[in-house]
C-alpha cells in the first residue's frame, strides 16, 4: 500500500524542542561540561582553566581555556601541525606527538604568564609519574584536563598530551592508572613501557616488525620515514631534539594575514521593503504572464 | 483521601519548565557571579533537585547575605501573622536570577555622580532630585470649529401628539 500517514505532522514540529546546537553536532558533553566549568560561587571572578585536548584525523589541538558567558576565552593554544617547526615532521597524531603538543602548550602557557623560569617540569622524560612542587613565590599554573567525547581508556594518546603538559610543568590533577604502560594486574605504572611510548618505541618495534615480516607493507606504510631518513633507531635521538627544541623556544609564531579586500559574507542579505515589494511584483508578473501563455494554449486546443 | 500538605504541594505548574525549554540548562545559569548586596529574583528550576527553595519563595525578590561553594543565601520579607520577618534562605544557583528592580536606580546614581562632579567642577550647585510630572502647560486649541447651539422653545402639540 503506498498511502501512508504522514509521520511527522506540523503539530509535531510545533512540539518539538531541539537539543543545544553543539548537542545537535554531537561536539560538545553537556553535562560533564557544566560540572568542569562551574566555578565556586565564593571565588567570584577567578577563571577556571581547562586543558582541552582534541584529535581530528591528522592533528592534534590542545588548548587552554575558561569559559564566560560570550564564549570561552583560549589563553595559550598549541597543534601538531606547529611541530614541523621543532624538527618534528612525520606522525603528527601518535602518542609521542601527542606529549610534544602537550608539551609545547605547557611551555607556551608558562612563557606567557613568565612561570617557565620557576617551574621547569620534568626536564628528562622518564615515563614515571611526575607533579608539579609549588615553589616558593607563586604557585603553579592549574588547569583541568578536558577530554571532550574522547573514551579514556588505558594509553590513549590524550593522556600523552596531559604527560607532556605535566613534565612542562602545569598543575594538572591526575592519576597515572590511565598512562600507557600501567597494569591492571599489577595497579602499577610501569615507567619503562610509558617512556618508551613517549619517545615513539611503539612506533619503532612496529617498524623493526614489518622491516623482518613484510618489507613492501613497510615501504607503503612507513614512505613518509623513508623520505626523509627516519629509521626505527634514529626516532629516540629525534623526539629528545624535538622536546630540547621546544623548551628552547615555545613561543607561537604570529602569522601576519593581510585584511582581505572584500569582506565574506555567509549568509544572505536583508532586503529592504522596497525590494521585497519589487521581488512580489515581479514574481506576479511571471505568474500572469505564464497563466496568460497557458491561457493561449487552451484557445488553441479548443479552436482544433 | 485528601490532597496533603507536603513541601511541593500545589507545585505542578510552577515548578514545571517552560515549554520547549525542558532538559540540561544553559551554562550562562553557572557562570554568573552574585555579590553580597545584589537583588536576585528566586525563580525555581524545576530540572534541578537540589537547593531548592521553598515554594512561598518562588517569584519573590531579595538580597543576597551570603555567597557560598554552589548557593547563594538570599535575604527575602516574609509576612507572617501581623509582622513581616526577614527570612535567610540558601538557594542553590540554578534557581536564582540577576533581579532587575535595582538597575533604574544604579544608572541613576551613576548619571547623578558624574552630572554632581561636573557641577563641582564649574561651582554650581545643581539638584538631581526627581520632580513628579507637573500639570500640563497651557496651550491654544488648534482647528477648532464652533457650533453654536441654541435650545428650541417648548412646542405643546407636537409633543403631545403621542397621546394623552
């Protein structure tokens, strides 16, 4: 049977309440957003800040944010695709890039607030678990790490991001159960595994694996290492040069954009009245003129 | 059986959300600061279980005493036989709104401030005070038509024409 009952009367549009907009985008976690943005009352106007990692397919955003009523506020903002400049310049979303980025946003955020001389972090990474000693002036840099709709499961690269902002030297509150390399079994975090991970030897054994097993799926897999001379046991030695090269200069480069001559614009124009009533009038005159043809037509046919 | 008195008794429409404005509220309920001093309206969110206040509360207005974690406590005049009291109530946030009875006042005492300080400047004295509305000035009518009207004298037959 074709006729079938509309299902979506217009009572049911007149009913229907729409979700937040960035619910309707499936962005943004609500209700874990009130409880990471809710100041205490009694702190007034004190901002709350929230290490906000993101991964798209390849790179990665890491953000220090406050939230407001006009929209939050980005203090210090760090991505993968800045490490080419660090010397950084293939796998721009595993784990060890992740800790470059966290790393890079921490130094930035101390450079910014002049921290970074008091609070060094954690020079050498040592996978072990690392927080920050308040020193003697001011105390450290507090942000809270924001996953967004990410799973946090155990050595997911979000937590390589939060390692890195934590060796930089940000006070972030945390517990090592989620790091790479921490055992169930054992409820320990073994730092070798973790330090391995950070300096990309999971990425490393992988190309040590498919080098003996499957050389041409290492060709396709691994070009971009290969292109630019990058071997399973040179890839330590690169991510220490890439976090010195960082910590020697963490300030973002400012790219001067020149105004555009036109402005964009997104969305249609308002017409004034006087162009609404044009546009009517015009839109009849079509109407009559073709009802008028139509009108011709029947003639002809009758007169045949 | 009878209705019952409970704590939300007779609360069905006045804690029930607007329409289409049911589920999670807007972060801006959370982001807003009170000072002690200011006027907040108590209005309940129905949504939101905790720190709720009581129902006589719900609609009045009053002065935020007190600033804590997540309430704010709210000074509001309660009438209770001949006297009215000063009732201190903590009420959680999400049920209380930035009150708008104060705001013609702030302005005017802003304005008053900076007109007092110019006078000062220039050394004269000057009055803000609010004067009420006085009469009307006087004023001519304009277009006006006259039509002179004149009483008809009194005419026994035909007014007795309906009968008598």
């Amino acid at each position: 049977m074709v006729f079938v009952k509309a299902q979506k009367s217009k009572a049911y549009f007149k009913r229907y309440q729409v979700k937040f907009k960035r619910r309707r985008q499936g962005k943004t976690d609500y209700r874990a957003r009130i409880r990471m943005i809710n100041q205490d009352k009694n702190k007034y106007n004190t901002p709350k800040f929230r290490f906000v990692v993101r991964f798209t397919n390849k790179d990665i955003i890491a953000q220090i944010c406050s939230a407001s009523i006009a929209g939050d506020h980005v203090l210090a903002s760090a991505y993968a695709h800045e490490l080419p400049g660090y010397g950084l310049e293939v796998g721009l979303t595993n784990y060890a890039a992740a800790y470059c980025t966290g790393l890079l946003l921490g130094r930035r955020v101390l450079k910014k607030l002049e921290l970074d001389e008091e609070y060094e972090g954690n020079v050498e990474a040592t996978g072990e678990d690392y927080s920050v000693e308040p020193a003697d002036s001011r105390r450290p840099f507090r942000a809270l790490l924001d996953v967004g709709l990410l799973k946090t499961t155990t050595g997911n690269r979000v937590f390589g991001a939060l390692k890195g902002a934590l060796d930089a030297g940000v006070d972030i509150p945390h517990s090592e159960k989620r790091f790479a390399g921490f055992s169930k079994d054992n409820k320990q975090l073994d730092a070798e595994v973790h330090r391995k991970y950070i300096y990309g030897g999971h990425v490393a054994a992988y190309m040590n694996s498919l080098l003996e097993d499957e050389p041409e799926k290492y060709q396709t897999h691994f070009s971009e290492y290969i292109k630019r001379g990058i071997e399973a046991d040179n890839i330590e030695e690169m991510y220490k040069k890439v976090h010195a090269a960082i910590r020697a200069n963490p300030v973002q480069k400012k790219v001067e954009k020149p105004a555009p001559k036109e402005h964009k614009r997104f969305n249609l124009k308002k017409l004034t009245y006087e162009e609404r009533k044009a546009k009517l009038i015009e839109r009849l005159n079509a109407l009559n003129a073709a009802a008028g043809n139509d009108d011709d037509v029947e003639d002809e046919e009758d007169d045949e | 059986m009878p209705a019952g008195h409970g704590l939300r008794s007779r609360t069905r429409d006045s804690f029930s959300r607007a329409f289409r404005k049911k589920g999670p509220t807007h972060l801006s309920t959370y982001l807003r600061i009170f000072k002690i001093g200011d006027y907040v309206d108590v209005k309940v969110n129905g949504s939101i279980h905790k720190g709720m206040p009581h129902k006589f509360y719900h609609g009045r207005t009053g002065r935020v005493w007190n600033v804590t974690k997540r309430a704010v406590g709210v000074e509001v005049n309660k009438q209770v036989g001949n006297r009215i009291i000063r009732k201190r109530i903590h009420v959680r946030v999400e049920h209380v709104q930035a009150s708008r009875c104060h705001e013609e006042i702030k302005e005017r005492i802003k304005r008053n401030d900076k007109l007092k300080a110019e006078a000062k400047a220039q050394g004269k004295i000057i009055s803000t005070k609010r004067q009420p509305a006085g009469p009307k000035p006087g004023f001519m009518v304009e277009g006006a038509l006259l039509e002179t009207v004149t009483p008809i004298p009194y005419d026994v037959v035909n007014d007795l024409k309906g009968g008598y």
